[in-house]
C-alpha cells in the first residue's frame, strides 16, 4: 500500500506539534523528545507560513504593521526563520513561492 | 515594534 502524496507547502514534520503559548509557540518534537520556543514574532511568521503565505507576502504584511524596519530585514529574517525551522527538523517542504 | 524572530531550544521530555 502506497503512502498517501505529501501535500505541497511547508507543513509541520508529522513527529511534531505545536502548542500555542501566551509569548508566542512551543513545537514539540516526539521524535527526538526535544521542545522548541518561538518568540511572538516567530510565531506569527510560522502560522502565516503553514497557512498558505509566501515569504515576501508575509514580510511585506508584518513590515506595514512595524516601525523602524524595512521589508528586507524582515523579509530576511523570515527565511532565516525556515533555515532554522529546516535544520532543527522542525518543517519539512517549501513555503509557497509567490 | 518589531523584534526579530527567534528559534530557542529549551530542552527535552526521581
């Protein structure tokens, strides 16, 4: 019996679960028995990404919320966000290209 | 105000 297709899109590796917390999010990775912080920007970052949001549209969204930063520094800092994601086994998949 | 996303690791699971 074949596996069911992954669905595109970054997702949540299936060994992990995020729980929201009043700063922001823990991931829990069943896995490796290790858990996660994200602060309340990365948190925000993460959800808009899972649902569906590209990088830059995410970036350009919190940057008109913001002061003081441009849309490159934030547009950085998100996928600095997915490296780090990606190398703790946390994510798997690509966020939407857009 | 804006602060940078952060990834922290905070530990594992008598």
């Amino acid at each position: 019996m074949t596996p069911p297709p992954e669905r595109p899109g970054l997702r949540l590796r299936r060994d992990v679960t995020a729980c929201d917390t009043e700063t922001g999010m823990v991931l829990l990775d069943e896995r490796t028995g290790r858990y996660w912080q994200l602060n309340g920007t990365g948190a925000h970052i993460l959800r808009a990404l899972l649902d569906g949001g590209t990088p830059d549209g995410v970036a350009e969204a919190l940057a008109a919320r913001v002061e003081a930063v441009s849309r490159e520094q934030i547009a950085a800092d998100v996928r600095d966000l997915l490296d780090r994601l990606a190398a703790a086994r946390l994510t798997e998949g690509a966020p939407a290209a857009g | 105000v804006y602060e940078p996303p952060v990834l922290a690791g905070i530990g594992s699971f008598p």
